[in-house]
C-alpha cells in the first residue's frame, strides 16, 4: 500500500462543518465549530486515519 501525506487543518474544518451546518438550518457559534473541528481532529487520529506531526 503507498503512503501518501495529507495535511489536515482544522481552520479548514471548522468552516466546512460551519457552512454544511447553515445549510440544515443550525447557526452555531465560533466556539461550538472550533469544539467540533477539534474534536473530528482527534477521531482521526484515535481511528489511526492520520499521525500527528509538530511543526518545528
């Protein structure tokens, strides 16, 4: 199986999970989308899907 390096931000996240949000009708704040794009952040890695690295 190749390896391949995907960059995960969770900025990035946070703005998905804002906009598919609006779209059901949810308007949650900045806070709440923070919360649950650190939280996916985390499922990630707990699922083995992605290794976390610190940049120096």
């Amino acid at each position: 199986m190749k390896e391949i390096d995907v960059i995960i931000d969770t900025e990035e996240i946070a703005e998905f999970f804002f906009r598919e949000l609006l779209k059901r009708g949810y308007v949650p704040t900045e806070g709440e989308i923070e919360e649950l794009a650190d939280i996916t952040f985390e499922y990630l890695l707990d699922k083995c899907i992605i290794d976390e690295e610190t940049e120096d």
